[in-house]
C-alpha cells in the first residue's frame, strides 16, 4: 500500500478507490472472519489480525506487524496511518479470511471511504467496519437492549447503523465496508458479538495489539535498562515503580 505524501494525495487515492466500491449482498456466508485493530508507541504502529472460523467462533491463528508511522492522525484519513500495518498482518495469516471486521468506520465517511471501505476495496475482500463512535450522520438512540438498532443517516442517506450490542451499553456505529451490504452487516455482526461490546475477532485483535505494543516497551527496557541501572539507579527504580499503572490500561 503506497502512503501519499499529504492530504491532497489522500483525497485523490481515495476519490479513485471509491469507483471500485461495491456496496451489495454478500455473495457467500463466510467461513473464516478476521478482526484487525492497531496501536501505537511514540513513531511505531502495531497492527493484529485474528482469524475466527464460523459459526463456532473459534480463534484460528493471529498475526501481528510493526512498521514505522508514516502519515499523520487526521480524521477521515485514519486507512493511511493505519493500513499498510494492518495489510501486513492480514497477509501473515495462513488462511485469508472472507470477510475482516475493522475497529473504525466503513461507508459512514464523508467519501464512503473509511478503513473497512479502503482496505476492503485494496485487498478486495468483504468487509465491515465496526467503530465506537460516529464520524458522520445522525441517529435516535437505540433500545437498551441487546440487539436493538437504529439507522446512521447521512445527507438523506441510510449508511450504517448504531447497534445495542450489550444491555445498557453504549452503542458501536455498523457500515459496511466493501461487498457487503447493511443488513448483512448486521447479521454478521450478531454473529460474532458475545458478552462484550466489541465484536470478538475486533476486541481479540485489540487485546493483542497491545500486547504487542507493552512486549515493545519491554524490549526498549531491556536495551537500555543496564545502562539506566548504572547510571540513573533511582530514575530506573521509579520506571519500574510506574510499569503497573501503564500496563493496566492495555488489560483485556
């Protein structure tokens, strides 16, 4: 995945990637789902990729790639930050998935182009993107309950929808990405949510991410650890101190 050098670029790459975009039924219901999601330290990103097989929802194998940031956070253009990470990882699996639920948006994008649509279009792969909170439109609130949704609407248009996944929980934002279709995305949804708020492939890939991103940390602790110790003794006693407090925000 080539990363353009500014926002104009991106605009462009994206205007052109949008003619491909297929919005429609799935063909098949798919076997084998992956869930990516990526984090980051100060100039790196790690992304994961968990493949699930259905209908059992059994985590097949994971994946993870680290590569360097490349191009800024800017909303709306979060697939060039992210993507070329996440491509890696998909393409580490030794089973490419039917369809990938990404942890952002897909048509519910000022150009019907978010990660889930970008990615889903590159690798031309079905795919769903899954966000905890909305980029554009308007909704009602869904029901308390578990299952209820409403539709996420922009410029007069119903392109995804805010979905009730856990009783009292806040809602996650549904649109497709890519060769799916919404209510398709819903019901692949409901198939892959459990007890959580997050789709299970999504909130595994987010899990492992991190742990990806704290074993980083460790290793940058290592390589300087023994320099530390001997000459900042009480500065290495005080990070030491603090590990618990960083690593307790990346718990599952």
């Amino acid at each position: 995945m080539d990363v353009p050098k500014n926002i104009r670029d991106a605009k462009k790459v994206q205007l052109e990637l949008k003619k491909k975009l297929k919005i429609r039924p799935l063909d098949k219901l798919p076997i084998y789902i992956a869930g990516v999601d990526a984090s980051f330290t100060e100039n790196r990103i790690i992304a994961a990729a968990c493949l699930y097989k259905l209908p059992d929802l059994v985590c097949n194998e994971h994946a993870d790639s680290i590569e360097t940031v490349s191009f800024p956070y800017v909303p709306g253009y979060l697939s060039f930050r992210e993507g070329p990470a996440i491509i890696h990882a998909i393409r580490k699996l030794s089973i490419m998935p039917d369809l990938i639920l990404f942890d952002g948006q897909g048509i519910a994008h000022p150009e019907s182009m978010g990660i889930a649509s970008h990615i889903g279009v590159l690798l031309n792969i079905p795919s769903i993107g899954c966000a905890k909170s909305r980029l554009i439109g308007t909704y009602t609130m869904p029901d308390e309950r578990k299952g209820s949704y409403s539709s996420l609407i922009y410029k007069n248009k119903i392109v995804g929808s805010v979905v009730r996944t856990r009783y009292q929980v806040k809602p996650v934002f549904i649109s497709p990405g890519h060769r799916i279709d919404i209510p398709g995305s819903l019901k692949l949804l409901q198939l892959c949510c459990t007890r959580y708020r997050l789709p299970e492939p999504i909130r595994r890939a987010h899990w492992l991410a991190n742990e990806s991103r704290i074993l980083a940390i460790f290793l940058m602790i290592g390589l300087f650890g023994l320099l530390l110790l001997g000459l900042f003794p009480n500065l290495l006693i005080q990070l030491l101190t603090d590990l618990p407090a960083v690593l307790g925000q990346f718990t599952p």
